[in-house]
C-alpha cells in the first residue's frame, strides 16, 4: 500500500461524481429568496418612510437610492477607452492580421 502526501481530491483523469447538477437550484437560497420576498412590502415601506422622515440627511439619501435602485434598477456603468492625446484607437482586425502572418510563414 502506497501512501500519497500533499495530494488531494480525484486524480487526474477521473471524472467528477457528486454535487449538485447543473440547473438545479440551491435550496437554501430558494428559501432564502422566499423569506425576503415576503419580506419585500414591509422592508419598501420602511425604505420609504426613512426617505421621508429621517433626520439624517445621509440616511434620507441612502434610502432613496435604495427604493430607486430597487425600482429601476442599478445605472450601466460605461468606460470610454482612447487612444493617446484622445484619439481613437486603431485595433486592427484579427483575422487580417492571423491571415497574413500564416502567409509570411508560408512565404519564408
């Protein structure tokens, strides 16, 4: 009998066994996201109770983004990418540039 150190798991080569498949939903996050849901009308009013009523200003903006970001859902984040001094970037296209190498490696 041999002894192995430092190695765990399934060896290479074995295919995986066990677990949950693909697909099938957690559980506990199933209940979990029926609890909140129940949840959602008493937790909405208190939101917009502190958005009215706070006397934290902070706490009256928090909520508010809250019940919005709740409502509407969260603004896309967008990123502008350029090139030096603000130019645009040239990005030559892939295929033109597999194609011609292949090419001079055949020429050479």
């Amino acid at each position: 009998m041999t002894v192995t150190t430092g190695k765990r798991g399934r060896p290479k080569g074995y295919p995986k066994s066990g677990g949950r498949k693909p697909g099938v939903p957690n559980k506990s996050t199933s209940e979990i996201r029926e609890i909140a849901l129940a949840m959602c009308p008493e937790m909405m009013a208190n939101l917009a109770k502190l958005a009215r009523t706070a006397e934290s200003e902070s706490t009256r903006v928090s909520a508010s983004i809250a019940i919005l970001q709740w409502g509407i859902g969260k603004p896309r984040e967008s990123h502008e990418i350029s090139g030096p001094e603000g130019q645009a970037l040239f990005v030559p296209p892939v295929i033109d540039v597999c194609f011609t190498s292949a090419h001079q490696k055949a020429a050479a």
